[in-house]
C-alpha cells in the first residue's frame, strides 16, 4: 500500500511539492529571526525577549528541516539533486544559526547603539525572500529559478562589502572593548550572508543539473 502511494505521488508530483513546503517552512523561520533581530536591535523588542523568542523560531526552523529530510528519505524524484537538496537545507540552517548568535551575542554584549547593523540586516532579509522565490519556482520548473538564486546571491556580496565597510570603520577609531563587541556582532551578519551565498549556489548548481 505503501510502494503504491509512493508512486501516486511520483505521478502526481506531490512528493516535489512537500519538499518545497519544508524548504519554505524553513525559510519562514530564518526570515522571521531576521526580522525578529530587527525588532531588537531598532528597540522595538527587548533583548531578553528577542533571546527567548529567537529559542522557538530555530526549533521550528530545525522541525521543517527534518522534515525535509524525512520526506527525501522515501522521495523518488526531487525537484533537483537530491546532494543540493541537501546542501541548500543546510545552508538556511546556518542562516538561521548565524542570526541566533547575533542575537544571543547581542543580548550578552549589550552593544549601546545598535541601529548601524539595521542596513545589513535588511540585505539579509532581502537574500532570504529572494531564496523563497527562488524554491517556489523550483517546484513549478521555472526557468527564472537561476535568475532568483543570483538575486539572493548579489545580496550575499552586498553584505559583504557592508562588512568590510563596517570593519574598516572600527579599525579606524579606538580599539576599545566596545569596538570588539561590535565587530564580533558584524562578523555575525557577513556569516549569514556568506550562508545565504551558499544556499544560493545550492539552488543555481540544481537548477542547471536539472
């Protein structure tokens, strides 16, 4: 009975669309750490708060994740490589882990003004809505999926010349304890953007195997 679901599934393309659901329901999560570290960092939310609720947001993020990996596990066909599944899985993962740190950092560090952070975290939400396009159309066989993916990654490379600006600039003044927390902060958000590079290329190397 099982074997003849399966293969219901394999005709009916049901199988590619659960899939796509746990990668979304992933990036739901990650981009809602993102806009939750928005909210603390523009005073909107406390940072205790902030830590306390980014908690939940990873563990729905890691409950779409293995969901995923449940659903591959008797998937016949996938929307792309099964490897780049995997890689793209993992590397909104770290999106997702990198966001926590820099709020859990944050809340520790207690860093006075942190509104200069606001441009990079925009960019992060701006790679991980292009990362959301990008898996929808994976399930509709869209030829815009490469364009979406390069989108996500001309993000990634603008968070990383944001850092490296920022860097710069802490470098330039006094080498205070303060200035190490804010670049142990910045460092943060390069690594969610280099993860967001990453699930970008996830996506554009299935897409072009496809």
């Amino acid at each position: 009975m099982k074997r003849l679901r399966r293969i219901r599934d394999l005709v009916t393309g049901r199988m590619d669309g659960e899939l796509t659901r746990a990668l979304i329901g992933q990036l739901e999560a990650t981009k809602e750490g993102a806009w939750l570290a928005m909210a603390m960092i523009g005073g909107d939310m406390g940072r205790s708060d902030a830590h306390e609720r980014m908690r939940a947001i990873e563990h729905r993020g890691d409950v779409e994740r293995a969901r995923l990996a449940e659903e591959l596990s008797g998937s016949l066909v996938t929307p792309i490589d099964r490897e780049d599944l995997y890689r793209l899985s993992r590397s909104i993962d770290d999106v997702l882990d990198s966001l926590r740190d820099f709020v859990r950092e944050s809340y520790l560090y207690r860093v006075g003004d942190q509104r200069r952070f606001v441009p990079m975290l925009d960019q992060a939400i701006v790679g991980v809505e292009a990362l959301e396009t990008a898996v929808g159309d994976l399930a509709s066989r869209s030829s815009t999926v490469a364009r979406d993916a390069l989108e996500a990654k001309k993000a990634a490379g603008t968070l990383r010349r944001m850092y490296q600006y920022e860097i710069a600039r802490i470098f330039s003044g006094e080498i205070s304890s303060e200035a190490m927390k804010e670049r142990e902060l910045v460092r943060r958000l390069e690594i969610v953007g280099r993860a967001i590079g990453e699930a970008a290329d996830a996506i554009a190397d299935g897409a072009m195997k496809r």
